[in-house]
C-alpha cells in the first residue's frame, strides 16, 4: 500500500516539478490493408493506427507506375463538419530507395471511426480515394521504473528546495547585512518551514486525487469488444445458432445501432476447434434488439469459435467474439419437444450462407492447390514465406475441372472472400481483395463514393485469380478459407500456413 501511494505521490510531484514526459482494431490486427484505385491511380494502402489516443497513426502509400508528383493524406472524423471539421492535409513524404512509395504520420486524437482521405497529383492528372479506419485506445503507457525514481529524486529536492526558500524567508529577509537571526527568527523560521511542508505535501495529495481520477477516466475508454454469448436453440424448424449481445454498453437500447455490410447485419464466421477441419461464413438476422440468429450451418458437434462482424451507424467497425461447445444431442432436439401453434417452422436460410468440412491443405510453395467442391481447383500462387510483418499478397488462382482459368461470379459485391485465424484463435482477419476494410464502414464514411467495380477478374486482369493484400501481424501456425462462387454455388477452400519470425 505504502509503494502504491509513494508512486502516486511521484506522479503528482512530476507535475509539480512542470515535466512533461513522452512515452513509450479485427481481432489480434488492428493494421488496415487497401488496394484500390485514387483516380487514375493504383494504390496500396497500409495504416497503423496508435495504441493509444491521441497518437500517431503510421501510414504508407504504394503508387506504381511513377509519375506522381505529390501525396496527401487527411484524417476525418465520422462526425467531423463538413467545412472546417478536419486538419488540412498533410504531405506523404517519398520513401529514400523506393520512388514508389509514401510515408507520412497523422494525429488521431479520439476514438470512433475515421476516414484518411488520400490526394495523388501527377502526370496523369489528380485522383482521390478514402480508407475507413477504426480508432481504438487498446491501453496506456506505464511511467518506466528508472524515470520514475528520477522523478521522485527531482521532486524531494524540489520540495527540500521550497522547504528551504521559505524558512530562509521568514529568517533572514528582514535582517541587515551581517546581521544574525535571533532565536525568535529561527523559530519562525522553522514554522513556516514545518506550514510549508505541510502545504506542499497537501497539494501533492491533491494532485494525486486529480491524477487518479484522469487515469480511471483514461482506462475507461480503453477499448472493450461487446461481450456477447452463443447458443443452439430451437425455434421449430431445427437447430439455429443464436447470439445474444449481454454487454451493459448495450443495454436499454430499442433498437439497433447497426448497418449492412455488404447487405447483411452480421458477418459471421464459425471455426472449428483446434481441428481448423470445420468451418462456416453465415449471416445471423436480428430476432429482437439484442439477439442474432441464424440456422445452424450443415456441421458436426463439436468445439466451435465464432467470430461475428458488425458495423456501427458511425461507421465503427468491430468483431464479436465467442466459443460455444455443441453437443450432437443438442443439433437433434427430441421428437416430443412441444411447438406452440402458429410458431415459425423455422429461420430462412440465406442464400450466401456457406459451410465447409475437411482437411485444410498446407501450403509448400508456389502451386499448392486443393480441390472444390464442383471440382474446381484452388491453386496457391503466393510467396514462398510468409513473414510476421511483411506486406504481402496472398494470391489464389480458380482453375476449373478442365484446368482452364475459372470465370468467378461476384459473391457479396466481392470476386472472393477470404478468412484466416492462427489456429490458437490469437488472431482472426475477414479479408477482401480490397484489404482488410469493412464495405459498411466504406459506405457510410464514404457515401458519394460509388460502390467498388467487380468485373470478376484479379488485380491483374487474369480470370480465376483472387488476391488479398495483408501482413501477419504475428508468428505462428494459420488457417487460411478462400471463398468463391461459381454457377451460383460458393465454394470454399483452405490452407495451412506457417508465419515465421
């Protein structure tokens, strides 16, 4: 107890002392990954938010094919005015080395969704294109031991030295020069010595009230996914998978603060654990202002993590997270269960919903493929490593059963879905082959942008082949679903991956 009030007491006095010391979003990744086009421009983007707000958020932009001649980026805030409600735009610096390429750093001083609006001007003339960021506090920074204890060495001579000042003050400012202070002097010395001490010490206690209660309202905008919780339930029609948003935050709320994302209120994503060897991407529908539901995917008992997608009216993106356990006597309920008369015979099943079973496919370089369901072949053509940190594309290729590149048809606006998770859950991305961004944040952030063009063919004009910028934010053993449709039906593929260091 006595250290914890000591280090309270050495924050207050760093006040005191007047120093100011500077120091050191999808689940497991908050970095954004974009590809699109500014314009005539082709760009990649990459965004690192900061840890904690205010901060600087790192950004890079990838414009090949030269000719550029200036880079600007922007941050807005959702609800920023629309004339005056944003900083102006900053310069994108060239990266030495790499003509390319362009760095630049902005301030995100609050929480809430962002958009960076993102200038290119060149020889092709202007473009401009926006990239929906979600600003989140995920802690703060903890004063180091060693500055602390200077801090508290600088404080007890500041406070020595106050001490000091007054009882010389009160003894000896009066006096004529050679003139030594009387016993009546030193006493009074040394009361106002003792009031001094006193009053410092009370201020001191003072601060530390006021350091305290900015440091709880600090930690409480430390961000929190929404605690939900997962079952199977009946509804009369077979089992369904039902979750229930449980979180204070949410409580008292009438209605949903949500918006589609690609059409659908919530993406969610069923994974199979620690097999990885089940897998599912449905669409839960709100049965009442805090319960999604949605029937259960064609996939056998067992130990399951779900992750759900949602999209706030601001544009605030996050991912719910849970594990339900489900037990086979549970996916069949027993004959007698009564029905009340009129009840629904059961939940409508989306047409996007997809389910899939096997053995995921381990990546061994260039060319790996593993079989669809229609036959079709999912062929890897990515990297031959992949490195924690590292951009990359992980690029795929459709082949058909006659081994000619596959016409893919748009699924959900998109030429593919991707979704990948380190196997122990630490780690859960839904990927596009527009990066990492939610559609939904994009629309409303972005409303005069048109809908992203999907002509159903990679970045590289090539039928079949689907390609997803990204960079693992951490090392270790993944599982990576590519989704595709073809003849209306969508087909789902997986690999194995190893990140490494």
């Amino acid at each position: 107890m006595r250290r914890g009030r000591t280090v309270r007491l050495l924050r207050a006095a760093a006040l005191v002392a007047g120093l100011y010391v500077a120091t050191a979003g999808h689940v497991g990744s908050n970095n954004v990954f974009f590809s699109g086009e500014a314009g005539p421009y082709p760009v990649s983007v990459v965004i690192r938010p900061p840890e904690v707000i205010p901060g600087l958020a790192e950004i890079s932009i990838r414009v090949p094919g030269g000719g550029v001649d200036r880079v600007t980026v922007r941050p807005v805030h959702w609800d920023a005015a629309p004339e005056g409600g944003a900083p102006p735009p900053d310069i994108a610096a060239p990266v030495a080395g790499d003509p390319e390429l362009y760095a630049a750093e902005l301030w995100l001083m609050t929480v809430g969704a962002y958009r960076i609006e993102i200038a290119v001007a060149g020889s092709l003339g202007t473009g401009e294109i926006s990239v929906p960021v979600t600003s989140v506090m995920l802690g703060v920074r903890d004063l180091p031991p060693g500055l602390g204890w200077i801090l508290l060495g600088l404080a007890i001579l500041l406070v020595a030295g106050a001490v000091a000042i007054a009882g010389a003050a009160v003894r000896e400012s009066q006096l004529q020069s050679g003139e030594a202070a009387g016993s009546r002097r030193r006493r009074r010395a040394w009361v106002a010595m003792g009031a001094t001490a006193v009053g410092v010490v009370g201020f001191l206690y003072l601060g530390d009230l006021w350091w305290e209660a900015v440091d709880r309202e600090v930690r409480s905008g430390i961000f929190e996914r929404l605690a939900v919780e997962g079952a199977i339930v009946h509804t009369g029609g077979g089992p369904a998978l039902e979750i229930a948003i449980t979180d204070p935050a949410w409580r008292g709320r009438d209605w949903s603060p949500l918006v589609p994302d690609h059409g659908k209120l919530m993406h969610m994503f069923v994974v199979g654990a620690p097999g990885m060897d089940a897998f599912a991407h449905v669409h839960p529908i709100p049965v009442d202002s805090s319960t999604f539901r949605v029937p259960w995917p064609d996939l056998p008992a067992g130990e399951y993590r779900i992750y759900g997608d949602i999209v706030y009216e601001s544009g605030f993106a996050q991912t719910v997270v849970d594990t339900i356990a489900v037990d086979a006597a549970v996916l069949t309920p027993p004959e007698t269960r009564d029905v009340p008369p009129g009840a629904p015979t059961g939940l409508p099943r989306d047409a996007d919903d997809s389910a899939w079973t096997g053995v995921p496919m381990a990546l061994s370089g260039p060319g790996s493929e593993t079989r669809l369901d229609d036959g079709s072949i999912l062929e890897w053509q990515g990297d031959q490593e992949l490195r924690v940190d590292e951009e990359t594309v992980l690029a795929f290729r459709v082949w058909d059963p006659d081994e000619k590149p596959a016409r893919l048809e748009p699924y959900m606006g998109m030429r593919s879905h991707a979704a990948l998770t380190r196997d122990d859950g630490a780690v859960f991305v839904h990927l596009h082959p527009a990066g990492t961004i939610s559609m939904g944040s994009l629309a409303v952030l972005t409303p005069d942008t048109p809908p992203m063009a999907d002509e159903g063919v990679g970045a590289r004009g090539e039928a079949g082949v689907v390609e997803f910028p990204f960079a693992f934010p951490q090392p270790g053993e993944y599982t990576i679903w590519v989704q595709v449709k073809r003849a209306g039906r969508v087909l789902t593929g997986a690999f194995r991956a190893r990140v490494l260091e």
